[in-house]
C-alpha cells in the first residue's frame, strides 16, 4: 500500500530531480557536446516519473504546484551559486510570494481522507 509519506517523498525526489536536470542543461548548454543532453533527459524524466507516484496520494494540482514552485526557486537558487547569475531583491520577493502561494495552496487543498 502507498502511504501518503511516500508519495512526499516521491515529491521531493521529483523536485530534485529536477532542478539537477535543468542545471545539467545549462551546464552542457554552455561547455558544448551532445553526451550530457542524454543525462539531462534521463534526470527530467526520472523528475516525471517520481511526480507521477507522488500523486496517488497527492492532489495533482497541489503536487504539481509545489513541484513547479520550488523547482523554480531551487533552480534559480543553483544558478545563482553555480553559475553566477542574478538573483535580486525583486527575484528573491517573488519567490517569498510564490512561497506564500504554495503554503495558501496546500492548506486549501483537501482531499477525501481529510475533510
């Protein structure tokens, strides 16, 4: 049986999963050479894969949401530290509001177990 502590778990991987993904992308983007685009897609698929199991005990839209949101902070969060790129007072307030969205979304979320 599938417990709902898995399905987290499965969200979790699926994040960073990736996040690794789209930094391989643009790592290979920039030195050049076909070889790590294979891995790069290895990494986005796994990313899917691990999602699809988080939702069998995780609303799609409250999964998918989160999956999307932090990817893009922890994204922007390995750019930033690995490849030098910006990350402004602009930047860092829109990710306290996605945030914010993502905590308004999990709480509104219910599902049968829990109504």
């Amino acid at each position: 049986m599938v417990t709902k502590k898995y399905c987290w778990l499965m969200l979790l991987l699926a994040i960073i999963l990736e996040i690794t993904g789209t930094a391989l992308m643009k790592f290979f983007a920039i030195k050049g050479g076909m070889e790590g685009y294979i891995l790069m897609l290895l990494f986005i698929f796994c990313s899917y894969f691990a999602l699809s199991k988080a939702i069998v005990k995780i609303p799609i839209s409250t999964a998918y949401a989160i999956w999307e949101g932090i990817g893009l902070i922890g994204t922007a969060t390995v750019a930033y530290f690995i490849f030098n790129e910006d990350l402004s007072l602009l930047k860092v307030l829109a990710f306290m509001v996605i945030l914010s969205g993502l905590i308004m979304i999990k709480k509104g979320t219910y599902t049968v177990s829990n109504k």
